[in-house]
C-alpha cells in the first residue's frame, strides 16, 4: 500500500513537472529482475536454500519423534494397558512436544526472513548505487521501479537495464 501510495506520488509530480520543464528525463527499472541477475544474489539464494534444508531437516526429525511416541500412545490405548495417571503424563508430553514443534517452526521462519533480508540488503545497496549512478551520468530526474507493478500510466521514459547491467558489468 505504501508503495503505491508513493508511486502515486511520484507519477503526479512526474506529470506535474512534464509541463513545467519538458526537458526532465524519465527512466524506468525491473530491481526485482536486476537484482535476480547479480551474482551475489544467486549465492544467497544457495546461502538461504542450505539454511531452509537444515531447518527442513529438524523439523522432520521432530515430527518424527512426535508420530512415534504418538504411535505408542494410541497402541497402548487400543490395548487398555495404560493406568491412567501414565495416559495423562503422555497426553502432556505429546502436547509439550507440539507446542516446541510449533515455536521452531516459528522461530525457523523468523530465521530464514532475518538471513534473507542481512544477504539481500547489500545487493540491493550496490544494485540502489548503480541505478543512481547511470541516472545521475544520463540525466535522468526520475527512475521509477516497474517491478513494483505500481506504474498505471507512463508516457515514454526509457529502460535503464542495459546501462545499468553494463555499470554492473552484468550479461
């Protein structure tokens, strides 16, 4: 909502100040498909699939152990053979088990978010520095982000991928 709040915001001064001086220069981006083709984006990319496998595997390994213990609860129930002060003790203990699963899954989640966002920040700073860089050399006013989605009407402003794929020295 804020960024198209924002975009709003800058078409109508971008369309405001087209008829106050004609000569700005207006540039569009994908940074999403910018920063998809950095080199240092795939390596995060293998940085954050590692972490999301380990995390994977921890979880399994304790849904595993909930479904055994699990398992021989329900047996022992079929069987009539649990007292019941040892029904409610393993009642507790699968619970207990599911409330840390639940708390893992939580905190793995929090994880990979705050790894995603230490590995991308300085790719999308040096993309952000050589997107203001082509801008600032071609003289361009105003560089809008088409990976935003946000742009609902644009008159003529020109690409600036290949400039900046070349400043990047990116294929």
């Amino acid at each position: 909502m804020k960024n198209l709040i924002k975009s709003f915001i800058v078409a109508v001064i971008v369309m405001a100040s087209a008829g106050m001086a004609s000569a700005q220069k207006v540039g569009h981006i994908n940074l999403q498909e910018l920063v998809s083709i950095m080199p240092d984006a795939k390596k995060a990319n293998v940085d954050l699939d590692t972490l999301q496998s380990t995390l994977v595997r921890e979880i399994d390994l304790k849904t595993a152990e909930i479904k055994v213990k699990y398992d021989a609860y329900k047996d022992a129930m079929a069987k009539g053979t649990m007292l019941p002060s040892v029904q409610k003790s393993r009642e507790d203990e699968l619970n207990t088990l599911q409330t840390s699963l639940q708390t893992f899954q939580y905190g793995a989640q929090d994880e990979m978010d705050k790894k995603r966002q230490e590995l991308f920040k300085p790719i999308i700073t040096k993309a952000q520095d050589a997107i203001n860089s082509v801008a600032k050399e071609k003289g361009y006013t105003y560089v809008l982000d088409s990976s935003a989605g946000t742009i609902l009407f644009s008159t003529d402003s020109d690409d600036l991928m290949p400039l900046v794929k070349t400043k990047l020295n990116l294929k």
